[in-house]
C-alpha cells in the first residue's frame, strides 16, 4: 500500500518563524553552526569567532545529509553533513562587503565542506546529540587536500602554479545535494562555485573565457573578494584554478585519515546530487543534474561491478569504481503534437505529459564521443559538450534518485522563470510551462528496467503549484486532497517506498517544507507536506527513517535587509 508511511495529518502551509510538524511528533535541534565537534574546538561565540575554531566546529548552511550505523557502538551513528556557502552578513556584526578581514575570509573556508560527526541516540526520546572528540569526527573545508581522480587527473586544464601535477586540490566549496554508495561512502556534489573566482572578463586567453562564461564566472571582482587574500581566486594570475571545482566529491566517513577526492570522470558542472543504483551485474551507475536554467541530466556508467564484503581489496576495488566508465547526457522527446503544447500547462489530449529519451555518449575513459573535443575537454568542460551534443534544456535539474524498489528514477525539475521569454527556449513536453515559477517532478524509466539502457520513457509525475491552478498535475489524483507545494529541489525514498521532497524558494508564498507522496498505488500522486521550515530558510538533505526524519535547515533568516545584527529570523 503506497500510503504507509504517509499516515499523518498535514501540516497547513505557513509563513511561521518555526519548525512546525504534524500532531504527534516531536522535533530536535541535532547539531548547529558553530557546535564543536572536534578536540579541543571551543564553544561558539558568534562576537570572537577564528578561523582556527571553526575548522573544529560544525560549519555553516548545511544541505545533504546522511545518518550511517555506527558497527560496535550501541546506540551511536555516523551523520555526514555538507556545506553549501556562506553568508558573512549573517555572520558578522557590522561585516563590511568591500572590505572584509583576511579573518572573516578564512573563518568563511574553514565554514564550507563537509562535517562528519558521531552522534548518539537517546533510549528513550530517540533525541540524536553529537559524541564532541569521537575519533571519527572530521571537518573537511576550502583548503583540505583533495586528491583528483579518473580520466582529467593530471590534465593541463588542471594544472596551476601551485599543483603543477594537476593532482591534488586544496578544498571544495559550494556542497549542494549528494549520495551515498553501496560501498558506505558518500558523494557531494561541489554547485554554485563560480561565485568565489574574480576577473574572468580579463584573462587574456579567447577560448579560456568563452569557457569561464559558459560556467558563469564573475567577470570582475568577486563578492566575496577572496582574490585579495588567496591569489589562485584570481582568474587572471591562475585560469586553471576554476576548472578544479564543480566536480563530484567521494568521502569515506569510516576513515579520518582517508584524502577526499575529485572524481572527473562524471564530468564537471553545478552538480546538484549524485545518486548511484547498481546494474543487475552490480555495477554502479550515477544519476546527475546541473542545477541551472536550461541545463541538463547526466548519468555515468561504470565499467566495473561493485566488490562485496569488507576486505581491503574489495574496498580498494571500489573506491575506484567512479573513475572508469561513460559519461551521458539526456535528450528527451514528446510525444504529443507540437501545438498541443502551448507553455500554459495544459495537458495534452492523451492525458499526461510523457515521451522517450536517449542518453547521449559524451566520454569514456580517454575517447570522446563528442566532435571537435578532447575526453579532457569533455569532463572539465561538460557543459560544452552536452550543447554540442544536442542534449535537453531542462528547468533547472536539481536532485535526482532512483527508486530502490521500483527503480524509477525520479527528477526534481525547480523552476525556470526565463522560459517561454524572448532570446530563451520555449516550453516542450518534458518542461511545458512558460515563466514556470514551481517546478516539476520527472519520473524516468529506463529501458528493460536497465540502467545502463541508451533509451528510457519518461512521464511529468508531479506539475507543482497550487492544486486549484489549472496547469497543476499530481500524478492524476484528486487535486483538492493534496497539499500545494512549490520548487522541488531534493528528493529521498522511505523505507515504503514513498518519495519524499523538500523545497527551496516556495513561490506561493510560505515557507519552503517537505513532503510526502506515494509513486504506487491508489495514493499515487496524493501529495501531503510533514513539514514547514522557519523565515528564509530552503529544507535540504531529507534522510527518512521508520523511526525519524532528518532534514536540514539551510540559512534561517536569509531575507533582504537582515544582517548578524538585526535578525529576521529567531530560530533555534
């Protein structure tokens, strides 16, 4: 029955400064900017933060998460978080953007990355608090030694005056959604990382800044003005230093000692998510999107099966599983008449926005499928790829999971506000609204039930919005039982096989929330919302258990006019 575990009562949306739940739940804050985590790391002070005791505390607007079991500790657990980027006026009293602190700027790289953190869980309440100094515990931030792997490593577009080898990168910032693998790792994918870099519009080089405008790299100085403290931020003095952010990240949070790494071979973009599903031969395959207006959905397809069992070798083995195989990119085709859709959202004749699709080869290992490029050019420079090789323009893909009952993969499609307008793309089958404001949800079927497949069918499970607008969908259920909902941005499955959404941007006028929705069944398409979020806050990271929801509360209080002074938001 798709309706168990979505037996409660829906929350009414609101504009409450709050984490508001259904009746008969609690809520708990587990972990919070600025918590120590590491050895040594002092209590947050929000008037005497350094750079040296964040890089032991918890860091800031955290996204993905992840909760592993802890073998050999009763009642104790491994939490993964990211760390999207920062927000110094929310940070720092009386913060000046035109002038920050060499301080300000390096308490900022040590508040981006990852944290891992052991936690325990309470017998009684089920309460989740952080174990302070487990050995275990880790901070990953802008200037950790990550290793580069997989078919770009050691490339010339990876090579910079202080890494001639184009082999090890200091950091990764602007951690959006991510996964994790069969083999209890996790992957981050690296988003929005063209805001950190200045002076792109003045490196000499023609081709080199055609590539940093495709990526959208700030042609002057940047916002955050990090070039004046850390040359390699600067475009002009290393025009290379871009192109080693914007790629997937692997962690294993078992091994403190473990370096990160950079895995090229699935292609660099504004990687929103990387969810892998293994093949009926156990190997792995990646599903991607490029959060973006008019970007578009990737999978990769290792070569190699995944090794099970826990022996040095196996797991060897497949910590290099993500660094061999083929890289794809999406088109995707109605198959409705043209003039049946006319960007309003109205359903075509046959009832439901559906076609077919192929995935586009791009790379695999040293050879490229694209003409005109190199494989290197290929994974450091995705985005160019996939527009030559004609792939879909899509309404900006965020986070992408494959069931793991069904094996449906399932889109989250956010918004796209210039669609339709004069000089963009108009609306198709796959993405029919003009100025679309909500979003939709994408449900792909790969051929045979294969994820390896070159071709899939495709149907529009959810049209968001307001059920009482017209050109709302919700899987064909009844619209006037379902919670409106607005800019799906991450998506996760229960242990029903439900999936789960969280928002960000909630274009109808409260709070960002998240949600539940049977894909089978009866209830298929009934929509209802667990929970609200406080002022200016996005959910992000859902993590569903039989027993507790995790979510993360990404920038409460990020509204025009607040500052670390003057507060818009009061929570926790």
């Amino acid at each position: 029955d798709g309706a168990r575990g979505l037996r409660f009562a829906p929350v009414a949306p609101n504009t409450a400064d709050a984490v508001t739940v259904p009746a008969g739940y609690e809520q708990n804050v587990v972990v919070r900017w600025g918590d120590p985590i590491l050895r040594g790391a002092p209590a947050f002070d929000p008037d005497r933060q350094t750079a040296a005791a964040q890089a032991g505390q918890f860091g800031y607007n955290n996204d993905f998460l992840h909760l592993f079991d802890l073998r050999g500790e009763r009642g104790r657990k491994v939490l993964v978080a990211n760390h999207e980027y920062t927000d110094e006026v929310l940070m720092f009293r009386g913060y000046d953007a035109a002038a920050p602190t060499r301080e300000q700027v390096e308490i900022a790289w040590a508040a981006h990355g990852l944290s891992v953190v052991v936690v325990a869980e309470d017998d009684r309440s089920g309460a989740l608090t952080p174990v302070v100094r487990h050995r275990l515990n880790r901070r990953i931030t802008a200037t950790t030694p990550f290793e580069v792997t997989g078919p770009a490593a050691g490339s010339e577009l990876l090579r910079t005056t202080a890494d001639p080898s184009g082999r090890t990168v200091l950091g990764t910032l602007n951690n959006c959604a991510g996964g994790t693998t069969p083999w209890g790792t996790v992957l981050s994918g690296e988003e929005n990382v063209n805001q950190y870099f200045a002076n792109a519009a003045s490196v000499a080089d023609a081709t080199t800044r055609d590539r940093l405008a495709r990526y959208g790299f700030t042609k002057g100085a940047s916002d955050r003005k990090w070039e004046r403290f850390d040359d390699r931020f600067d475009l002009v003095k290393e025009p290379n230093e871009a192109n080693r952010f914007g790629w997937v990240v692997e962690l294993d949070p078992m091994d403190p000692d473990a370096a990160p790494r950079k895995r090229t071979a699935l292609g660099r973009f504004k990687h929103e998510a990387a969810q892998p599903r293994l093949d009926r031969h156990g190997r792995p395959v990646v599903y991607m999107g490029d959060d973006e207006r008019f970007e578009y959905l990737y999978k990769f397809v290792a070569s190699k099966p995944m090794m099970h069992g826990r022996s040095r070798a196996a797991h060897e083995h497949n910590m290099g599983l993500l660094d061999e195989g083929t890289l794809y990119v999406a088109r995707f085709t109605g198959n409705s008449p043209a003039g049946q859709i006319d960007g309003t959202g109205t359903l075509p004749e046959d009832g439901e926005f559906d076609g077919t699709g192929e995935w586009i080869p791009l790379a695999s290992g040293d050879h490229s499928f694209v003409k005109g490029m190199t494989a290197e050019e290929v994974y450091v420079f995705t985005r160019l790829a996939a527009d030559k090789a004609g792939a879909t323009k899509m309404d900006r893909p965020e986070d992408v999971e494959p069931s793991p009952r069904t094996g449906r993969v399932y889109v989250a499609l956010t918004n796209n506000s210039n669609r339709g307008k004069a000089g963009y793309a108009a609306a198709d089958e796959a993405n029919p609204r003009n100025i679309n404001k909500h979003g939709q949800v994408l449900e792909l079927m790969e051929a045979h039930d294969d994820p390896r497949a070159r071709r899939f069918d495709w149907r529009l499970f959810l049209v968001c919005g307001d059920p009482e607008d017209p050109s709302t969908y919700f899987g064909g259920f009844d619209k006037e039982k379902v919670s409106p909902i607005s800019c799906p941005d991450n998506v996760a499955f229960d242990p029903h096989g439900n999936l789960w959404i969280s928002t960000d941007g909630n274009a109808l006028g409260n709070h960002d929330g998240l949600f539940g929705v049977a894909v089978t069944g009866r209830n298929r398409g009934q929509v209802k919302q667990f929970l609200t979020v406080p002022v200016g806050a996005e959910t992000c990271g859902p993590v569903i258990r039989e027993d507790r929801v995790l979510v993360a509360v990404q920038h409460p209080g990020e509204v025009d006019g607040a500052d670390a002074a003057n507060p818009a938001s009061a929570w926790p």
